[in-house]
C-alpha cells in the first residue's frame, strides 16, 4: 500500500479506507482489476454488479478479497430481480460497502446496516437526498450532470451545496471530478471527499482496452442521449450515438429488441429474468415496454466498447472530465497526487487569507 493519511473526513472514518476519494461503480469496467488497485492505493473501489450476474459477482468479491485486505464496495441496482440475494452476499462476504445506481428501498438499507454493511446510494436531487437519509442510509453520492453515465441535469457546483445543508450524513461529491484541487473544492463545499469515474476509467489499471482509453483521450465532448435506455445518459459523442439520436421510434425499438437478444445470449440471462427485472425497472417510472427493452439494450452497448474493444458499435459513457484528461497514471499515482494538491491547494488558500 502506498501514500501516506492526508485527510481524515466522515467518508474515511466511514468506510475504513486512508483517503476520501472513491472510484464508482461503472458497468464492465469497474471489475476486480481496478477496485483492487484503488483499495491498494488507499481509496475506496467499488465493484459493479450491474452487468454482472450473481456468480460473477461472488467470483468478483472473492478476487478482490484474495488481492487485499483494504475495504472496498460494490455498486448494486436496487431494482433488479434479486438484489435481495446479492445483498445477502454482500453480508455474507463482509463486504464494507454497498452503493446504489438508485435509491434502494427501506428494506435492503436496513438489512445491509444491520449486518454492519456501510449504505452509500447515489441522488441526483436533494428530495432523494432526503429521503435516502430518512431511511438510515450512511451517507450519500450526490452526482451532478457533467458526470458520466445516466445523469441530471444540475451542475454539482449547484446540486452539492443544497444537498450538504439538506442532511446530516457525510456527503461524496461526484460529477467532473479529476485532480486535487476538485477535492479541495469538494471539502470547501462541505462534502466528505469525492467519487470519481471517468478519472479511473482512464487509468493504467482500469482493464478497458487499450484502443477505447484512446478514443476517450482524443474525445473532448460528451452528450446526453435518451437513445440507449430511455433516461438520461452522458456518452462520448460518436457516429453511433449520433445515429441513435436520428433514428426514428421503430428503428430504435427493432435496434433494443436485437441488442437485447444479444445481451441474453451472452450473460445467459432468460427472458423470464430480463422481462421480471424490466417489471421492476418499470414500477414507480413512467417507463413503456419499449423504453425497458432499451435498458436492456445498454449493458451490450457498454460492453462492445468496454470489453469487446470496439467503440465503432458500442457506446461509452463519460463525463465532460474527459475534455480535460490526457494521462492514464496508476491509480497509486493519481490518488497520491490528487491528496496532495488538494493539501497544497487549500494551504496556498489559507496562506492568501488576509488576517
Ligand atoms: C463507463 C461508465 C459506466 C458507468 N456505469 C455505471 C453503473 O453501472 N452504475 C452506476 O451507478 N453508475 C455508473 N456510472 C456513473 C459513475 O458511477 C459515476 O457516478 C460518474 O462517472 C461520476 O462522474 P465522473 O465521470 O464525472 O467522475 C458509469 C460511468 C461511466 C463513465
């Protein structure tokens, strides 16, 4: 393990790790590899469970535990068919903490913190905020809309001061996230510390292939797309995306139902599984049939850049960070060097503070 405490937050003391700095759950690219590294070099790793099923996340946690002994989390979706049973597995590994895509309900947060499990969901809005503190969550994610992935539309420079004065819990700032001084901001504003997925996306430990981390080093603009699962998503732009964002309603929907298709027949998912799971996506949302059979469609499109190595038929999620990241560092590095700018940043501050 490397890099020696600089800051001891509410996030640190929480989760057990040396520095507030947290590396988000990202669907194919969070996997053993990377969480591993960030544990190491004393972050927080979070795997992601979503694109994975049940057996891969046990073999996923096991392959962390047997490279460290630093704590880390998974990333679950609280919506899915049986999250109740990865939830146990959560227990049952003494996994330290469990974050959520969405709000996860009364139930799972309390299960999880009666075993002593460390609930960290993510909001995109102070009354979700609210809510999740309501039910007992540990502290929470709060991303504002240049994060990558599915997003608001708030900037975090807006969304995290309202957030931090709405609820008592410790609060991790993400949302365009890449260096020391955006720690330091993230203190300033009274957050705990900051999660970051782009910044780790690119790194030397982060398994993407070599040929996509590339694409993500030359890209400079991100959009927001309805077209790959209905919500809002911020994606690298591409001649794929901008071909979704053309194509007209049928062309989309015959587009989800083959890449759904797809999805099954490489995660081994039945259709029963993937229509009980869209059933869950659909309850409380005003989401139609196809608009779930796009959401099934997103993990295939993820993996095609992701695992696959080809960002010609895949989509990749990103944050506007990317304009701004033009290193892949270790994940020592970059979290060393992001603990102590953010040191030195908040010390030239205090230095330039007329007495
Ligand atoms: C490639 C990629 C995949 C992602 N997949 C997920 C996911 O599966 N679940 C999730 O909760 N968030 C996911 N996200 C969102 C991130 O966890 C994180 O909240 C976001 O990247 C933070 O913003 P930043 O990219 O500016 O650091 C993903 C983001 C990226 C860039």
């Amino acid at each position: 393990m490397t890099g020696d405490r600089v800051f001891d937050t509410p996030f640190t003391r929480l989760t057990g790790v040396r520095h507030p700095v947290m590396q988000t759950g990202m669907g194919w690219v969070a996997g053993p590899r990377l969480v591993t590294a960030v544990a190491e070099a004393g972050g927080l790793g979070v795997l992601a469970s979503a694109t994975m099923t049940l057996p891969e996340l046990a073999a996923a946690v096991r392959a962390v535990k047997e490279r460290t002994d630093a704590p880390f989390g998974v990333n679950l979706r609280a919506d899915a068919g049986d999250a109740a049973d990865r939830v146990d597995l959560l227990v049952r590994e003494g996994v330290r903490v469990a974050s959520f895509a969405l709000a996860p309900d009364r139930g799972l947060i309390d299960r999880l913190k009666d075993a002593g499990v460390v609930v960290i969901p993510s909001v995109g809005a102070r009354r979700h905020a609210e809510k999740v503190a309501a039910w007992g969550a540990d502290a929470v994610l709060v991303q504002g809309g240049e994060g990558g992935g599915h997003t608001g539309q708030v900037a975090t420079t807006l969304l995290l001061p309202q957030i931090v004065d709405a609820v008592d819990v410790p609060v991790v700032a993400a949302g365009g996230f890449f260096d020391g001084r955006g720690l330091a901001a993230a203190l300033a504003y009274g957050a705990a510390g900051v999660a970051m997925g782009t910044r780790f996306l690119l790194t030397a430990d982060s398994s993407v292939p070599d040929a996509v981390k590339r694409v993500y080093l030359e890209a400079s603009q991100t959009v927001v797309t309805r077209r790959v699962d209905g919500m809002p998503h911020r994606v690298l732009r591409s001649g794929l995306v901008d071909g979704l964002e053309r194509s007209g309603r049928w062309s989309g929907l015959v587009r989800a139902v083959r890449s759904a298709a797809a999805f099954r027949r490489i995660s081994g998912l039945t259709w029963r599984r993937i229509i009980a799971d869209g059933r869950a996506m659909r309850r409380g949302r005003e989401l139609s049939w196809a608009q779930v059979l796009m959401a099934a469609n997103t993990p295939m499109l993820l993996r095609a850049a992701m695992v696959d190595g080809r960002p010609d038929l895949g989509v990749m999620a990103s944050g506007q960070a990317v304009a701004v990241i033009d290193d892949l560092p270790t994940c020592a590095d970059l979290i060393a060097g992001i603990v102590a700018d953010a040191a030195k940043a908040i010390a030239a501050q205090h230095a330039a503070l007329l007495r």
